[in-house]
C-alpha cells in the first residue's frame, strides 16, 4: 500500500463522514463538499492502486525464471 493509496482512503472516509453530518444538520452545501472530498478521495486512491500495480509488474519483471 503507498501513500496515495492511505491518503485517498482517508478523504473518502472525510467525505462520507462529512456528507452524513451534512445530512443530519441540513446543509445541503456541507453534503456537496462531502461529496466532492468523497470523489476526490476515490480519484486519489485510484492513482495509487495504478502506481502498485505497475510497481508489482516492475518486481514480477525484474525476477528470473
């Protein structure tokens, strides 16, 4: 796991967390941030499952049979 991976995980996680207090007191606006922190989290997490996985295809190239 790198760190765009933990990252994007955590703002996820800020983004529900923030949609759902947004919900709970009524602001549609805190919802739509918590929205968008949600999607930029998922985005960012994205990057770093794409960055391992071509590291693990770097390693699984360099070894010899």
């Amino acid at each position: 796991m790198n760190k765009d991976q933990v990252k994007g995980s955590i703002e996820k996680t800020k983004g529900d967390v923030q949609q759902a207090v947004g919900k709970v007191v009524g602001s549609e606006k805190m919802q739509a941030e918590g929205a968008a922190n949600k999607a930029a989290g998922t985005v960012q997490k994205a990057a770093g499952d794409v960055k391992e996985a071509a590291k693990d295809a770097v390693k699984a190239g360099n070894r010899k049979p």
